[in-house]
C-alpha cells in the first residue's frame, strides 16, 4: 500500500507540477498501510512519512490523491 500510494503522488506530481496534499483512502487501505509501518506510531507519524494529509472515505475504492485547501491542519486523528 505505501508503495501505491507513493507510485499516486509521484505520478500526480509529474503530471500537474505540482505535489498533491491530500489521500484519499478508505478504513481496509489505511489499516493495510498502518500494517506496512508497524514502528510507526499515530496518525502524524504517518502523514510525515507520505507527506500528504488523508482522507477516510467509504466511497473510496482505490486511494487516490488530489490537492485540496483544507481548513484544519490535519483531517484524520489518530
């Protein structure tokens, strides 16, 4: 999964020039991606390792990455 996600925000970056700042997931992704990094405490943790924020969706059958404003500082916390 992080190397998706990765592989997402690469691809999102070489094609707009610009990097994403958001994930969009849903809760099987996130967990398959929290089990990729076992040393890796809470949410923060996470979200500095990708550096992209995440967004929990039901509707999300495959993460996907987008670049959005967001009024708080983190849309997921642990």
């Amino acid at each position: 999964m992080l190397s998706f996600i990765v592989s997402l925000v690469n691809h999102y970056e070489q094609r707009h020039g610009a990097r994403p700042n958001l994930v969009y997931m849903n809760e099987t992704h996130y967990e398959y991606l929290r089990e990729e990094l076992p040393g890796i405490r809470g949410h923060e943790g996470i979200v500095a390792i990708l550096g992209v924020d995440i967004a929990l969706s039901d509707s999300a059958m495959h993460p996907h990455v987008a670049t959005a404003k967001l009024a708080a500082e983190y849309i997921l916390v642990s």
